[in-house]
C-alpha cells in the first residue's frame, strides 16, 4: 500500500530528528517538531478512518493552544522552566469532580493526584508507591505548602465501600483499594446506623476524607512539615447536588 | 479555647441532623444543610481572614458556582444521577499539565487517574491497587471507549528515572515508583545514546507513554476491550516549550 506523502515526510523527519549529531540548534529542532505534528494532523479524511475521539482531542487541545497558551506566553515561558504549587490536592478520578475546574486552579497552581474515592492509605513502601511518590515528590521536590484532600457526593467508590462484604461480586482491585476507608466506614456505622443509606454515603464521603487526613500523617516527611508548620492539612467536600464545597483544617 | 460561635451552632447543627433525621422532612432538613452550608461560608470570610490559602479555595470554588454551575442547572442535575465519560486518561501530576484545561474536557468526560510521570504498571494485584482500582472502574463499570496515556516535556519523573542508579541520593517511594519506565528509558539509551541529555528526556518522555500503553495490555478486562474493538489506547505528548500536543493510537481494527 502506497503510503501517503505526509506520512513518508513524517518518518523522514523523524529520522533526521534521531540521527543528527548534538549540534542541532535548539529553535530548528522545535521548528521541525512543530511541523512534524502539522504534518500528522493533516492526514487526509480519505485515507484517515473516521476517528471523532481524536478529533475531540484535537480541537479541544486547539480551544486551550488559541484561548489559553498563545495568550499567555511569558507565563508558559516561566511555567516551562519550573512548578511552583502551594497545593498538592487528592480528588477522585470521578470525571465530575476535576478540581481544576470545580476550584479554578490555573496551571501551575496545584498538584494533583486522583484515584477511585480521592483515598490516601497509609505509608508503605511496598503497596503503596503510587501515591507514595506523589506525597513525597510534592512535599520534598515542590515544598507544597497545602495537602488538600477532596471529597464529593455520590462517590462510586464510597458507595462500593459500603457494599462490601459483597460475595456475590468481586474485583481484582476497587475492593482492595476502597478498603482504606473502613476505619472511616466502622465510625459512621457505630455513630449513624439508624440514618437511611443515603445519609449514611454523605457522611462516610465526609468521614473518609478525615481518615485520609489522618493517614498522610504516617508519611515522615509530611508529619515533620505539619509539626513545624510549612504544611496544612486540608479536608474538602464538593456536594453537586446542591451546588456547595465544605473545606476545613487539620489543626 | 473559645470556640467560635458559629462552629458551636454548625456542631449543634450537624448532632441534630444525625439524632433526628428519620422523622425529618426533607424541605426542612434540605434548610438544615443549606444553613449549615451558609454559615460554614460566612465562617470562612471571616475565619479565613489569616488564611489565604483557604481564601483561595472559597474564590475558586465561588468563580465556578457562579459562573458554571448555577448558569447550568439542567447539565449538573443530569450528572449528578450518572456520569458517562468517554475516556480515561492517565496523566501527570505535574500542575502545569492538567488534561482538562489542556484538552478542555468538560466535566463529565473524563474519568482521570494521575500519578509520577503518567505510567502505568503492569499488572500486579499486591502492588499496584490504586490504578488498577481506576482502570478497573472505568473500564467494567463505566465502560470508557478510550484510554489516553498523556505524556509531556521536561517531567519530573522521568527526569528522576534518567538519573537512576543514584547512589547519592534515595528516596522513599519516588525511585521505585519511576523504575516502572526502564525499559523505555533502556530503548532510547540503546537507540540514541549519541544524543544530548535532553533530546534524550524528550525521548524518554514520548516512549514512557508506550511503555504504559503496552502494560494496560496486561489486564485481562482491557485486553480484552481492545481486541474486541470496544476500547481504543491512545497516547499523547504536550510540548509546552512549542505549545504542541501529538496523539497516536494503537490500532486493532483492520483499515478499510
């Protein structure tokens, strides 16, 4: 199959990209970058199968790159040189929490970390590395002077912390993971059993982000920064059911 | 110490919501919350006096209630019953990368994981629940159509995974976490080790992204996905020294 000119071009830039000696000079090299992801964007339809995801991809990266990035260029300029977040935030993975949006973080604001139910567990070095790494990149690397740790309601992963034992389903990882929070789901149900199921989500939501406040301090380097004071502990709370946002601190 | 008179109210508040909701009305308990919700908000103008960084908060989250979720009522009532996101995306946590503003997702249309360097492992139940739980989430609960591993210039990680092994310095967690792209990094050594320091990184940077790619592959329920069509990998590399973002898929469909 005859392959399409722009494609021939593509491989052939890259190539000189790879092959030419440390000497090529800084803007060149972003010149032929930049026409090499022109050259990839201008594929035919023809011969290109009809992709509608790339091209969501696509035009929103333009909506930010026009909006955004080419209107702020000295501030892109900095920001490509160094981060400087006072934040570091654990939201959840939930596509309806981003905490870029829901608390209009610009870029350069905060550090992020998200999985299933915005969860910190406790320090350990064998399980725990992910998110390990992220503490300790932002808490040594960044000095971050806020951890912010985001919940929301109708969070799927609280809600499967409440099923569980459930032995008629299992995962490989949500139940293993979501178990963080027990300590936090034992506390609702002792103080709360008598409230309807829904209730009792709303407060373990709650509940859970102190218990990961709690468990951040059994990181040494976030303990020591909290005792002298160079880092706050923050909880938070988005309820997009009636459109407010709790926040409150570790004292 | 004297408790501010209105946390005492907000304490009060909160006992009697538990003690008495069963026999509540839910307009008068729906006023409970919303006042406790209020005077939480006047607390903070006034106890956030001394703390920027709460104030900061309040601002954000009040330029978003004001500007996007009251002028939308319809929209968040809709996604408040159910989210349907179409991707999921793995990026970094790295603040000036942040996939919704730089592919300016709306809410609910991306289920996000992120993490040092955008990787993924490989799948490994003991060590790896935290994005195995996400990938699992988005996947058989939330049947995303895509997973975007995004990658990006001059990122922290990558940097770390280039400078191992480094005696002088350990780490942790970050060193073991970064370890999860030395065969990316051992591609680009082999293959360009004549190049500079940073082309190299850039290299690394783009080739990680593969890397993680290949390793979503060792999870039975995306492997499957993708071999049946139902799921699409694709990756992704913002530039933002030239402000360009690349995308490229791995493809299973044959072409026409």
């Amino acid at each position: 199959m005859a392959k399409h000119s722009a494609e021939v071009l593509v491989e052939g830039l890259k190539k000189i990209l790879i092959s030419v000696k440390e000497g090529l000079d800084e803007k060149v090299q972003g010149k032929v970058e930049k026409l090499i992801a022109e050259l990839q964007g201008t594929v035919p339809p023809s011969l290109e199968p009809f992709d509608p995801d790339a091209q969501k991809l696509e035009l929103g990266f333009d909506f930010f790159k026009n909006n955004i990035f080419d209107k702020n260029r000295e501030y892109f300029r900095e920001l490509a040189e160094a981060q400087h977040p006072k934040f570091l935030v654990f939201a959840c993975s939930d596509s309806r929490v981003s905490p870029s949006i829901v608390l209009n973080f610009k870029l350069g604001e905060a550090f992020i970390g998200r999985n299933i139910a915005n969860m910190v567990p406790q320090f350990d070095q064998w399980r725990h590395t992910e998110i390990g790494s992220v503490i300790e990149y932002a808490v040594k690397e960044l000095g971050v002077e806020n951890i912010l740790v985001m919940g929301h309601s109708h969070c799927g992963g609280i809600a499967r912390l409440m099923e569980l034992p459930d032995h008629s389903c299992s995962h490989d990882f949500i139940d293993e993971w979501v178990k963080i929070g027990l300590p936090a789901k034992q506390k609702v149900k002792e103080e709360a059993n008598h409230l309807p199921e829904e209730e009792q989500l709303r407060l373990l939501e709650k509940e859970s982000v102190e218990n990961s406040m709690a468990n951040l301090l059994t990181y040494p380097f976030v303990r020591n920064a909290v005792e002298n004071g160079s880092i706050t502990l923050r909880g938070g709370y988005y309820n997009f059911d009636n459109g407010t946002f709790q926040q409150w601190k570790k004292m | 110490m004297a408790k501010h008179s209105a946390e005492v109210v907000i304490e009060g508040l909160k006992k009697i919501l538990i003690k008495e909701k069963e026999g509540m009305d839910e307009e008068v308990q729906g006023k409970v919350e919303m006042f406790i919700a209020e005077f939480q908000g006047s607390m903070a103008a006034s106890g956030h006096q001394h703390d920027p960084d709460a104030q900061t908060l309040e601002r954000g989250f009040d330029f978003f209630k004001n500007k996007i979720f009251d002028k939308n009522p319809e929209f968040f009532e809709a996604l408040a019953k159910k989210q349907q996101p179409r991707f999921l995306v793995i990026g970094c946590s790295d603040s000036r990368v942040n996939p919704p503003t730089i592919l300016n997702f709306n809410l609910g249309e991306a289920f996000m994981s992120r993490n040092i360097g955008n990787m993924v492992p490989q799948f490994d139940q003991l060590r790896h629940a935290e994005i195995g739980s996400v990938i699992e989430y988005a996947v058989k609960h939330l049947e995303v159509t895509n997973i975007l591993v995004m990658g990006h210039s001059h990122c922290g990680g990558i940097e770390r995974l280039m400078e191992l092994p480094d005696p002088t310095l350990t780490h942790d967690f970050l060193d073991e976490w970064v370890k999860i792209g030395l065969p990316a990094k051992n591609k680009v050594l082999e293959q360009c080790n004549h190049l500079g320091t940073e082309e190299q990184k850039r290299l690394v940077e783009k080739e990680s992204v593969k890397n993680s790619m290949a390793n979503l592959l060792t999870y039975p329920f995306v492997r499957n996905a993708v071999v049946n069509g139902t799921i699409t990998l694709r990756g992704g590399y913002y530039n933002f020294d030239n402000g360009t973002f690349q995308q490229w898929k791995l493809c299973t469909k044959p072409m026409p």
